[in-house]
C-alpha cells in the first residue's frame, strides 16, 4: 500500500473547519476525497482572507483559512439546490465509502442526500454528521459555531485569569478549538466505522456533535466537577496542582517554568544562587509551595525579571528545571527543533506558486502522508465527473451553463 486509505473514496459534504479538518486527515492518510462546493462561491472560508494572488495580483478565493482545512482534497462544484446537481451528488456518493457532511439535521433530505437516501444506494456506506449539537435533543436544529461552543461547553469557564485578577473574565482560545476537537474526533470515528465494515460488511452512521467532542474536551476539569460537585474556577497560567508552575517576566520577553517536584524546586533554587528558599518551611513541598504560591512568586519574580530570557533557559535546561519560552509564530518556526521537524513546509498550487503548508502530525514509517496543495475552486469538476460518472464533454459544457457546475 502507498498510503493507508489507498482506494478509499470520500464525498465530502462540509463547509468551514470541524468537517473540512475531518475529511483533510483522510485524504493525509491516502483517501480520495471530493469535496462538493457551490459553484462561483465555494466553501465559505474561501472569502475569510488572508488570500493568495490571482492572475492579476488581486485577492483570489483561496484564503489560509481554507488552504488549512482542505489540503489534498479535490474541489467539485455542483449546486446540489438544483435536482440535476443533487442526482449528480447522489450518483457520487454512491460510488464513494464515506459520506461527510455538516448541514443542520434534517436539511440534506430534500435534495435525496441524507443518510437514509444514501444507505439505499449504498449500503455499506459510512455516513458521518457533523453538527453543534447531534441529531437529536432540544438544540439538535441550531447553528453551531465554534466561539458559541467554547462557552456553552464549558471551556471558556476555566481559561483567562481569575476573578478580581486584571482582567479577570472568560478567555476563548484564538485557535478553533472546538471546531478542532470535533474534526479529530470524526475522523477517528470515520476509520474506526472503515475497520468494522471491513470485519463485517455493514456500514453505519457517525454522529459527531461539537457539544459532544467540547464537553469531552474538559477531561479532568469535567470529571472532578462530576466527583466533588466543586466547579472548576479560572487560574490564568498558574498551574493548580504544581508550585512554581506559571508564567514569569524576564528582561525581554516571558518563560514558563514548571518545576513540579523538590529536586527541580532545588534546581531552580541553585540557578538562581537563593537556596536558602530550599530550608523555607513553606516551600518544603510542592503541597507546602501550592499552598504558599504568592509568597513564592514574590521572590521568584523580582529573580527572573532582570535576566534575559536565553540566559535562563539556558541555565534552567542545564540544571534539568523544565521551562520553555513564549514563542510568538516567528519564533515557533524558527525554533531549531521545528525547523528539524519541517513543520513549515512548501507546496505547489495550482495556480503556479508555492505555498505555504503545515506538515500533518501523522508520521508513518511504511505509508508517509503525500502532502499536496489544497484545490482552486471547482477545479476538478470536469475530470471527477467525466471519470466517476462518465459525463461527456457536450454534456458537462451543458451543466456548466445552466450553473448546475
């Protein structure tokens, strides 16, 4: 095999980032995958720029934010609002393994594109529905969106710095992380439904809610609140369980040290030439040093903020004291162990430049992902149709101009 999901077909029905991500990791692993788009429009980040040049060096509709999520995928515009798109949309899941899509529940069945519309062509076809809140429940007909998500899920509850802290107020993370979260989740659930067809014969349908996936997400926090009753409050950078474990200034810029145990606090203690803090009966133990957090960030921080940052992760790294910068994205890749990696990598487009790409987290040894640029617009439309469905010229030129394609 050259890839893992060699021969596997994907229709890809989805929009935006939680399906597009879901549907970007299988065509990393080797799948086909045809993501639908409407024509002249395209998914909806293709209009969220940043945005590559065209041929005049305006702004095009290939944007970052949808470059991120469609990697290797091939783009198909078909307006499935019309009965000759949507037959074209049935014809092709028929001839796909997976179904991927993102409407709200239920709005796929007046164009024949439903699960159960679907199963009857194909029966053995894996269908997964990625949706805020599930196919079923009091909140199964809203719109989902990923800032709503953080909240309502609980996340945004523990992020940002406490009550009567500067600025004390819920923080959402910058990246979509429930959007994120919920993409993962579908497609392990997308190669776990592959594996029991492959036993079996039977496909199945794949309900995968972001209110799910977020909730999920909480792990621990969840799962004490669930124990104790005890709602989990915001701690900002400090670490609950751990002293000193945060975020302090230095001379030019922030570091993180995580010293968990007495010999990283004794550590910590030598690099800075204070140990006289290792015989503080506050300090004593990580439980004593929890308890006593502030008195010990008072002579820690007037310790490092004088002190340039390089000097002491250097020094920290040597004493074996577990720290780590605050890398802006410049410093994220310039960093000598991402450059290793080439997580930064270049990619060919389609419209003759290079672009830029993240390399897939999947490393592996006998099946390496092919990265390959995401689409333009429609860009494969004539030949996934001509090839999957046997459309001939005159007919596709005829679908083109009544903008079914």
């Amino acid at each position: 095999m050259a890839s893992i999901l060699e021969g596997v077909k994907v229709l890809d029905l989805t929009r935006v980032i939680a399906g597009p991500l879901c549907t970007q990791i299988l065509a990393d692993m080797g799948a086909t995958v045809y993501k639908i788009e409407k024509p002249g429009e395209g998914d909806d980040t293709r209009r969220m720029g940043p945005f590559l040049p065209d041929a005049q060096g305006g702004d095009s509709n290939d944007s970052a934010l949808y470059l991120a999520y469609n990697r290797g995928k091939q783009s198909v515009t078909l307006d499935i609002a019309t009965p000759e798109g949507a037959a074209l949309a049935q014809d092709l899941a028929a001839r796909c393994d997976v179904v991927v899509e993102n409407y709200k529940v239920g709005s796929l069945a007046k164009y024949g594109l439903d699960e159960a519309s679907i199963r009857r062509l194909r029966p053995d076809i894996v269908y997964c529905s990625v949706t805020g809140f599930g196919q079923s429940g009091p909140y199964a007909a809203r719109p989902a969106y990923d800032f709503i998500l953080q909240g309502l899920a609980g996340v945004m509850s523990t992020c940002g710095q406490p009550d009567g802290a500067p600025g004390g107020e819920p923080m959402r993370t910058a990246i979509p992380i429930t959007d994120v979260v919920t993409g993962l989740y579908a497609a392990i659930g997308v190669l776990g439904a592959l594996y029991h067809r492959r036993e079996t014969g039977e496909g199945q349908h794949i309900d995968a809610a972001m209110l799910d996936a977020s909730v999920a997400l909480n792990g621990h926090l969840a799962l004490g609140y669930l124990m104790n009753g005890k709602v989990p409050a915001r701690v900002g950078n400090t670490n609950p369980i751990a002293s000193p474990s945060e975020v302090f200034a230095c001379a030019d810029g922030h570091l993180i040290v995580a010293a968990g145990n007495n010999g990283q606090f004794n550590a910590l203690c030598r690099v800075l030439g204070s140990l006289g803090w290792t015989d503080d009966p506050r300090f004593a133990s990580n439980a004593q040093r929890v308890a006593n957090r502030a008195a010990l960030r008072d002579l820690l921080a007037p310790a490092l903020a004088g002190r340039q940052r390089a000097e002491l992760l250097a020094a920290f790294e040597a004493a074996g004291v577990p720290c780590g910068p605050i890398n802006d994205m410049r410093g994220v890749f310039d960093d000598p162990q991402a450059r290793h990696r080439e997580l930064a990598l270049s990619l060919s487009h389609s419209r003759a430049v290079e672009v830029p790409s993240l390399r897939s987290p999947l490393r592996f040894s006998a099946t390496p992902v092919m990265h390959r640029a995401s689409p333009m617009l429609g860009e494969h439309s004539a030949q996934v149709l001509s090839d999957e469905l046997e459309i001939r010229p005159e007919r596709l030129q005829a679908l083109r101009e009544r903008g079914v394609i």
